[in-house]
C-alpha cells in the first residue's frame, strides 16, 4: 500500500473520530420535571418486542415513530421516545397540557386559536370535549365545512390527535403474543442503535467507506 494510500486513510479517520467527538461533546438537555419513568426503566423498555404496523420490533421503534410523528422530533424536552410513550400511558392527566403536537400549517394554527407551532392536546377539545378540528368552517356551507377538515394540515393533525387517543388507551402498539417468536437480541440490539445514529453518521458512513475503497483501489 502507498504513503498516499496511508494519508488517504489517516485523514478519514480523522474526520469520523473528529466527528465523534463533536457529538458526544454536545451538552444533552435536560429532562424537565414531567411525570415518567426514568432514563434506567427507558433503556430497558427499548427493549420490549412489540408489534407495531404489522411488525415485531423493539418498543424503541414504534416510541421513536410516535414521538416523530406527534412531535416532529425525536426527543421531547431532554426526555427519549420511550420515556414519552411511558409518560402518556401513565400520566395523560399531566401530559395533555403538554405543548407537543406539531402544527406546521399557520392558518390552520389560526383557525384553531393556537398560539406557537405546538398544541396542547387539551386545546384541540372545548370545555365539552368537542373535537374543535370538527368545528373548523362552522360558519361555512356543509361541504365547504368538509373541504375545510379534509386539508391536508387538517388531515395531519386530525392523525396525530389519533395517535395519542390509540397510546392512551393502549390500542397504538401490542405486547408481542405469547405464541410468536421473539426477535434475536442481536436484531433488537441492532435496530435500537439504528433508531439512536444520527442522520448525519448515516450520510457520512458511505462516503467515508467510498473513500477507502477508492483509495484501496489507487494503493
């Protein structure tokens, strides 16, 4: 192998544990005081086999899909996926006033009197617990109204709202049955890191394996 071949390579190994200390060097907010389970029980709930759209996967998967659908991030107020679905299911008393359903659209946020890109899940509901996503275009003809609650931001919202209802009552995901076969530990393992590589460590990984292979080729 070349000198060059070795500078080749020394300098993307450089570059990705440069890059690995950038990550690990930013500060972690932390967790507000909302009622959950701790970061401990988190990890070892990852873990639990669900199924979750048809499938068998760790809890970490479906707890990670949840919170980026309802959220549009991964995490919420330093608190993981997982301690999110746990908090939910615990404490929705707590957690419905909590600012995390993500509304993009802002005449639909306007229409809705909701101040910020997040609603309360308390907010979506008047003092009756009518769905006020149903009243939108009250003062409308009858399929204008329609028009109005089929947008595709009204749509969104009306999914998200739907996702939190199935948690809470415990309908979103399953306990794996008693009669299918659990997934290897090594595959849980694997997808749980998955779900916890950056996107940017996902973009870098080819790239950096192109490199080494091109200067592999040139040695």
């Amino acid at each position: 192998m070349s000198n060059d071949t070795f500078v080749s390579l020394s300098t993307v190994v450089k570059y990705a544990v440069l890059c690995l200390l950038i990550l690990f060097s930013v500060p972690h907010s932390h967790a507000r005081s909302i009622p959950t389970i701790n970061r401990d029980k988190a990890r070892e709930a990852a873990r639990e086999q669900v199924v979750w759209r048809g499938r068998l996967c760790p809890l970490s998967t479906a707890a990670r899909d949840f919170l980026r659908a309802v959220y549009g991030k991964t995490s919420y107020q330093g608190l993981t996926p997982e301690q999110v679905v746990y908090g939910w299911r615990l404490r929705p008393d707590v957690w419905k006033d909590e600012p995390m359903i993500l509304i993009g659209d802002a005449d639909l946020r306007r229409q809705l009197h909701i101040e910020g890109d997040y609603a309360r899940f308390s907010e979506l509901f008047d003092d009756t617990l009518g769905y006020r996503l149903s009243a939108l275009g009250s003062d409308l003809p009858e399929r204008m109204r329609q028009l109005a609650r089929e947008t595709p931001a009204a749509t969104g919202l009306d999914e998200r709202v739907g996702q939190i209802i199935l948690l809470t009552q415990g309908r979103l995901f399953q306990p794996r049955p008693a009669g299918m076969q659990p997934l290897p530990s090594w595959r849980v393992e694997a997808e749980i890191l998955w779900n916890h590589t950056p996107l940017w460590v996902i973009i870098l990984l080819p790239i950096a394996a192109a490199i080494i292979c091109l200067a592999i080729k040139r040695s």
